[in-house]
C-alpha cells in the first residue's frame, strides 16, 4: 500500500507543479469570465459616433423620407447618432452626385446615402453605400429604418391604420417555467449544459491520453523494468491512473468552482441580453459533473492505460487508440440530438450505455433531469464497465509492459490474457 500511495504521489506532484497545469488551470476560469463579462461590461458603452447620412429622394413626396428620418433617429441616445438630411434628385444628375458623394465617405466627411429610387414602392428596391460595409449593426439600423418607412407608407396608402397593425402585432412574451415554479432561459441552460458536457469530454480525453503516454515513455526509455523490480505491475497501473485522475479532477474542481462562481454572480446582478440570462449553476449540477468526471475518467483511463502497454512507438499507440477515443467522441457528436430530446427513448438509451453515459447522462441531467433509477443505473453499468475494464487492462499490462516491438494482433492479445 505504501508503494502504491508513493506512486500517486509522485504522479500528482510532477504534474501539478508544472507550468503547463497552472497557466491552464488559471487562464481557464479568466477565459470564461471574459466570455460571460466582457460583451456585458462593453454592450452598449462605446464611444457613441455622429454619422451624417444623406438621403438621395427620388420620389416627389417627402413623406417617405420623414418616415424614414424619424425611424434612423429614434436610438440616437442608445446608438450612435445619426443626422439625415434629404436631396431630391433627378436621373440625370445621378451618376454626378453618387461620385462626390462617394469622394465624402472616402474622405471622412460623410457617414454613408441612401438612394431611394422614384418606384421604390413597387419594386421595394434601396441602394445604400457606407465608409465600413461590415458595420453590420449601423447598416442593418439603416434597412430596418427604410424598410419599416416603405411598409408603412404602403399600409397607409392601402387605407391601413399603421398604429392598428402595430397595436394588432405587439411582441408575446413567453417566460418558461421549469419543474420548481422559478423562470428560466431554456436557451441559456442549454448553452450551460453544452459547454460542461465539452469540459467533461475534453477532460476525460486529455487525461486517457496522458495516461497512455506516461505508460509509453516509462516503456521505451526502460524505467518500467527498473518499477517493476519494486511494485507489482497492477499497482503500478493503478498508481498511475489514480495520480493523474487526482490531477483531473483538481483542475476540472478549480474551472467548475469558477463556473459556478460566475454564474452565481451573474445571476444575482441579472446580467442579461435582452431575454438571455446567464442561469446560475446548482450544487447538484456540479456534484453530477465531478462524479461522472471520475467515472468516466477511470473508464477510459484504463483502457488507454493497456493501449500504452500494447505498444512501444508513438505511432502504434495513435493508431491503437483510435477506437477508444472514437467511443468517446460519439457522445459529444450525439449530444444535440439528446438534448433536443432528453426524455426519449433513444435519449434514454445512450446515455446508459456505459462508454456514452459519463457524457449524455450528465447532459440529459442538465437540462431535464430524469429518474432516479436510471441515474443510479447509469452509476451501476459504468463501475461495473470500470472493474471488468480495469482486470481486462491490468492482464495485458502485466505482459505488454515487457513485451518490445511490433503492436499484438488480437490472438497474441489472446494469448496474453491466458499467461495471466
């Protein structure tokens, strides 16, 4: 046993204490609360700019422009702010002022024009020019400005109330009412469900793999004859996976602390974009996560484990680890389906079977959680998955850690598992 808890220790500190753990232990928890605060903190405050729009009229009635003026100028205290002036213009002398006008927008002097051709109610039809093309919040503000104008001018001269049609056509709020009477955003939680799920796949990926090479290079530069002299090789394994699960789980700790940390304070302040507010993570949520986390990691830890013991060149080991890291990725591919539908049957099934569950059951506990049968069955069918994986890998461990040379084909495996 002591050999053992020196193994995990030594596994743990050596990478805990390297740089490539704290820059990305700490850069991650900055990075999500850049993502979460930074478009609030910006929404809204920048430098307000004063355009000068021209609107080239070629129509004989103002109307169309004072409509138009009046729907540019209408967010000036929240937008940047827009003065627009109006010239009638004949198709003669078109091409003449488009050109100067073109010289002013080069030169600063001009925010953009607007040509409103003579049929524009009929054909629905604008020609409109900017200094910035990709300014698509100030030129998407300029559309809708005309467009509702048209519309409206249409409406009035089919004898049709605009302010009835308005009054008629007024937004439905819909607030969504989950299981406990509280309101929430369901495209918020799905988001929140989304990113987790991808902390947990990236997690239990990054770290198999870890375990894989660790194994590897203990192999090829020799170190794992002169362990061997001194562990039995199935503390040895799982030394090894214990160690760097501890490292998982320490980091995944510290980035969904800080998720829910965020979150939290998110929540209480009510930061939000128009509907969409950041939901505030549970405990429970978060306790799903870490055990599913563990699970998983030791699921496919040990798999990768007897990869790395299989084989003694890098490239052996790309290529013998494919159909683990291919069961891992089928249930990040297959999560947008199961969060459509997290109560189906399908849904249902998937995220028991033992290699998908650690991903879709978390995910379908996220946003709507199921039974608590099948959550527990889901916890029974991985620890069994997690025993019988562990005596497959520790069997091909004690003989593939010695064995040099070509990968085994799947009777040497065979054959391994009877010397055992």
């Amino acid at each position: 046993m002591d050999k053992l808890l020196a193994i995990i220790r030594r596994e743990y500190l050596t990478r805990v204490r390297s740089k490539g753990f704290l820059i990305g232990t700490i850069l991650t928890p900055l990075f999500m609360a850049g993502i979460a605060f930074l478009p609030m903190l910006f929404f809204g405050k920048g430098d307000q700019r004063s355009l000068r729009i021209i609107v080239l009229d070629q129509t004989k009635d103002e109307s169309l422009y004072q409509r138009s003026a009046k729907f540019l100028t209408e967010n000036n205290d929240r937008s940047d702010r827009i003065e627009v002036s109006r010239e009638g213009i004949s198709s003669e002398n078109i091409q003449a002022r488009l050109q100067a006008l073109n010289e002013e927008i080069k030169a600063d002097k001009l925010g953009g024009y607007i040509l409103i051709p003579s049929d524009v109610l009929e054909s629905g039809k604008i020609e409109q020019r900017a200094k910035n093309p990709n300014d698509f919040a100030l030129q998407g503000r300029i559309r809708n400005a005309v467009k509702q104008a048209i519309v409206e001018e249409r409406m009035l001269r089919a004898g049709i109330s605009p302010e009835k049609v308005k009054e008629v056509s007024k937004d439905i709020h819909i607030d969504f009412i989950n299981e406990q009477g509280e309101r929430e955003t369901p495209l918020a939680k799905w988001i929140l469900s989304f990113a987790m799920g991808i902390i947990l796949y990236i997690s239990i990926l990054v770290y198999g793999l870890y375990v894989m090479r660790g194994v590897m290079e203990e192999k090829q530069s020799r170190i794992i004859e002169v362990l061997l002299s001194s562990v039995k090789p199935f503390y040895l394994m799982l030394g090894k996976v214990t160690g760097i699960g501890l490292v998982a789980l320490t980091q995944v700790s510290i980035w969904v602390g800080s998720m829910f940390l965020i979150s939290s304070i998110a929540a209480a302040q009510a930061l939000a974009f128009g509907e969409f507010k950041i939901p505030r993570i549970p405990f429970s949520m978060i306790a799903f996560m870490l055990i599913f986390l563990v699970l998983g990691y030791f699921l496919y830890s040990t798999l990768y484990a007897m990869v790395g013991a299989m084989v003694s060149s890098e490239e052996d080991g790309q290529q013998a680890q494919m159909p683990i890291t291919i069961l891992l990725v089928l249930p990040y591919i297959l999560s947008s389906f199961v969060l459509s539908k997290p109560d189906g049957l399908i849904a249902t099934i998937l995220s028991l079977v033992p290699f998908f569950s650690p991903i879709l059951m978390f995910m379908r506990i996220t946003v709507q959680q199921p039974p608590w049968w099948q959550i527990a069955l889901s916890i029974l069918l991985l620890i069994g998955s997690i025993l019988g994986s562990v005596w497959l890998a520790a069997k091909i461990y004690r003989v593939g850690v010695l064995m040099y040379g070509k990968r085994p084909s799947l009777p040497e495996l065979m054959k391994w598992l009877k010397y055992t």
